[in-house]
C-alpha cells in the first residue's frame, strides 16, 4: 500500500459515503454452471451487473480460462477412450509346417477382464472432475483479481477527488496568508510554506494519475483488451455489506463449493480407483483373447476355418505386483493427505478473512464516528484561531495532515474491505450468505 501525504478537508468526507454498508442478496448458483458467474460482488446492484458482464469478458478472452477449459474437455474426452476395447489385430503370412503350410489370415480380438472396465472409467471420471474444478478454481480466479482491481479502481477514483478539493482548501488557505502577509500579520515563511504544500499535493496527484492509469492497464489485460467501455464509472467506493455469518458457517459452505477442496476430492477418488486397478490386476487376467483364422492346408490342398479363445498370462512376478500396489496405496494416502490440508488451509484462510472484516468494520466506524468529526473540528479551529493570530500555520497545516491521513484511512479500509470480500468469496467458490443491512 502506498503510503501518500494528501491534503483532505471537509469536502473530501462526501466522497466516502459509498464506504457505509449495504446490504446485498446473493443467489446460490450451482457449481458447474460455466454460463454464470459462481462468485458474487459484494458491490451495488449497478456495480454488481456490470461486474458480471465484465467477468463474462474476462472468460472469454483470457488464455488462463481457455487453456483450462481445453484441459478439461481433454480429460472428458478420454472417459469413453479407456472403456473401449482395444483395436483388432489381424495376421497374415505363410506357414512353415507342410501340415499348414500355405497362406493364412488370423484376426483377434482382445476383450477385457469383466470388471476392469468399471473402474478403468472411475479412474477417468475422477481425473476429469479434477481438471473441471481445477478450470472452475481459474475462473473464479479471474473474477477475484477483476473485483479487486474494479475496487482499487473506485479507491483511486475517490482519493483523486479528495484530494483535488484538498487542492481548492490550499488555494483559499495561501489566499487568507497572503492577505494577512500584506497587511504585516504573517510572516513570508508563512507563503513559501504553503507554496510548497501546494507543490507536494500536486505531486500527490501526479502520483495518483499514474497508479490510475497502472490499474486501467491491469484491467485491459484481464479484459484481453476488450470490453473497456463497459467499465463502471468510478467515483466512489463500493457499498460494504455485513457479514453476519460465522465462521463455522462460512466452513460448511466452502467445503461444500470451493473448487480446490472439490478437486483435492476428485484426486483422492481417483487415486482410490487406480489402486482397485492394480489390485485388479493382480488377481485377474487384463483380457480375453478371442481369434479366427482362415489358410490353406497344402497336406490336403483344402481350405480350413478355425477360432480359438485364450487367456493371456503374463509371466507372473510377485515382487512387481506388490510394489505397483504399495506406490498407488502410498498415492491414495498422498491424496487424502491433501484432503485434509486443503481443508484445514480453508478453515484458516475463512476464519483469517473474517476477522479481518469483523475488524475493519470497527476501525471504519470508529472513523466515520469519532476520528474523522473530531479530525475537521480541530482543522476549523486552527484556521479560525490563525486568522485572529492566535496560532501559527505549521499548527494549521499539521491540523491538516492529520485530516488527510483520517479520511484517506477511510477510504482505503473500504477498498481493503472489499478486498477481503474477494478473497472470502472467492475462497468459498460461491457468493456470501445474504446480509442484513
């Protein structure tokens, strides 16, 4: 966070009146819905839709959705590869033995063990499930990092606003030292210090323009350069919803949406069933082998037709079985492991976020209700008392600073407020529980 020297006054504090809080009903979408977003702004209804058809932008021409997306059509597509039989084989040549001997033409067909197919297709319905929550964790991803350049984008806006009526009080300031220097009451120190107050806030602006336009950057590259014209205008903060739901809550919601945990799911699954497999292999034949088999008998100058079935059997080797079987059960247990970790870093991840808001909810309303009244009291005093000459402009301009740093405080509390609404919504996969206001 850059920490700036702004000129705030009394005028800055309507800026912020989009930081107090609102309420927000968020509609539950299912989890593999790609047509709608599945996380939530915590933002207005006006900002809230044109959040969606930004995110909307965002997904279609993002390379990270796509190359996410064809990973998992890709895994989807092999479900029905790894249940099929395999190719036939055919044979010709010439025989050797003069019983057979003469052209021959032998077809195959290999068919697999019954049941080996049933959990060759778990296997593959669950790495397909991995990579779809892995491609839905990419999205929600994207909408993350668009919210919360979308919420930079207003706290700039609002700081820039601030501080360009924090530029008009200067001017009326270095007006009441010049007349008062004209008439012998304030010294010259007094104009070449407000002079260079007016040079640092016009600095601060400078500054300002430029992370504007860092952030007007980012944006176009989650945009792909698209979509540009549909941003929000951006005066103000976002509202900033209460959240009323516990952490526990918040937990049973997550576990139960939030595409990492998902995936984690999906893995161990699919870890399980390849375990089956070894295990399955290691009691049964994979195949059967079934053939026909036309030539010609030169003993008997007479064409035969024949057919055979067999089972292949591999020369068997224990030891190779028994590691096989211990490196998938040592997967599977890598994969619950990761269960449960996914798991535990979500709890500590919700619980971090929500203690964060549960905190700048209070500093914001110690703000709004105590700091920032108090912070243009003492402001309106020391000018009044400077003007009779009861006080210096250093105390005036100290006074100052100390209102600049107040409410800009506000206006960053919001922004990192709704920052931290990203990351709990977007740890969670899905909107937040409807607020009260």
């Amino acid at each position: 966070m850059l920490i700036r020297r702004n000129r705030l006054g009394v005028w800055a504090l309507a800026a912020l009146a989009g930081v107090a809080p609102a309420a927000r009903a968020a509609a539950l979408l299912a989890p593999g819905a790609p047509s709608k977003p599945r996380v939530a702004s915590s933002i207005g209804s006006g900002h809230d839709s044109a959040l969606d058809r930004l995110t909307t932008v965002a997904w279609a021409h993002q390379a990270r959705v796509a190359a996410a997306r064809a990973k998992w059509a890709a895994a989807r597509a092999r479900i029905p590869l790894v249940q099929q039989w395999a190719d036939p084989m055919a044979e010709a040549g010439l025989g050797n033995f003069l019983t057979l001997g003469g052209p021959q033409l032998t077809v195959s067909q290999s068919i697999p063990w019954p049941g080996r197919l049933a959990i060759v297709g778990q296997e593959a319905r669950a790495s397909a499930a991995v990579a779809r929550y892995d491609y839905l964790a990419v999205r929600d991803d994207i909408r993350e990092e668009l919210r919360r350049d979308l919420a930079e984008r207003y706290y700039l806006a609002a700081a820039t606003a601030i501080d360009r009526r924090a530029q008009q009080r200067d001017r009326d300031i270095a007006r009441i030292v010049a007349t008062l220097y004209a008439v012998g009451k304030a010294p010259q120190a007094d104009l070449l210090q407000i002079q260079l107050r007016q040079a640092d806030l016009l600095e601060d602006l400078t500054t300002l323009g430029q992370e504007r336009e860092s952030n007007t950057a980012k944006l176009a590259w989650l945009l792909g350069n698209h979509g540009m014209a549909g941003l929000p205008a951006a005066r103000v903060a976002p509202p900033q919803p209460r959240i009323d739901a516990s952490s526990e809550q918040l937990l049973r919601l997550g576990l139960a949406s939030a595409p990492p945990v998902l995936a984690a799911g999906a893995a161990q699954r699919a870890a399980s069933a390849q375990l089956a497999l070894v295990r399955f292999d290691s009691l049964h034949p994979r195949s059967i082998a079934a053939g026909v088999s036309v030539g010609n008998n030169m003993a008997t100058k007479m064409d035969f037709l024949g057919a055979s079935v067999g089972i292949p059997l591999p020369f068997i080797k224990p030891e190779r079985h028994r590691e096989a079987t211990a490196a998938a059960r040592q997967a599977l247990e890598a994969a619950s492991q990761a269960v449960s970790q996914v798991r535990l870093d979500l709890e500590v991840q919700i619980r971090d976020l929500l203690a964060k808001l549960h905190s700048d909810d209070k500093l914001l309303a110690l703000q709004h209700k105590a700091l920032e009244p108090e912070a243009v009291l003492a402001l309106d005093t020391a000018r009044s008392a400077y003007e009779v000459g009861k006080t210096d402009l250093t105390t005036v301009l100290d006074r100052d600073a100390e209102l600049d740093t107040v409410v800009l405080r506000s206006a960053r509390l919001g922004a990192d407020r709704e920052d931290a609404l990203a990351g709990l919504e977007q740890a969670l996969g899905r909107p937040l529980p409807e607020s009260k206001p």
